[in-house]
C-alpha cells in the first residue's frame, strides 16, 4: 500500500492512502526522511492495517507519480488561453 505525506504537523504526520482516506500517524513511527509529498511504500499486517515500522520512501513511485501528473496536464496547459478569467 502506498501512502502519502501530505504535511507535517510537529510530532505528527499526515499522510492520504491511495484510497483517498486521510491519516494521523506519529513521525517516530515513520522513517526519519520525510517530506510533504514522499510516497511511503507500506506493508499491510494481516487484519489490513499499515505496518508503520515496514514504511519507506519510495523515491521511484514518487517520480512515476509525478510524470503521471504531468501528462495528465500537459492537455489541459495546452488549452489554456493564458489570461484571466472575467465573471
């Protein structure tokens, strides 16, 4: 399961699974690396909960992510006449 780190709050990290659903998890229980935007690779224990002590960055799903998003934009940027909108 893919996680990823939306923000960090002090001692805690907010991160959205790949199911939309946001998170609450203590930092110490996540690697020591974190920034908004890693992509935590998870293990899931048997019940289907995150096995925090399992997560790592993962830095090459974080990249074809990023490529993903930008394909899906380049569409749009192509279409954009470039001035503001007026109501």
């Amino acid at each position: 399961m893919f996680y990823t780190v939306d923000r960090l709050e002090g001692e805690i990290a907010v991160l959205v699974g790949d199911d939309g659903a946001a998170l609450d998890v203590v930092r110490k229980a996540l690697p020591v690396r974190l920034r908004p935007g890693s992509v935590l690779r998870v293990l899931l224990t048997a019940t289907g909960l995150p096995d925090w002590s399992s997560a790592v960055v993962d830095g090459a799903e974080r990249a074809r992510r990023l490529e993903r998003a930008r394909e899906l934009l380049e569409p749009l940027r192509r279409t954009d006449p470039g001035s503001d909108v007026v109501l």
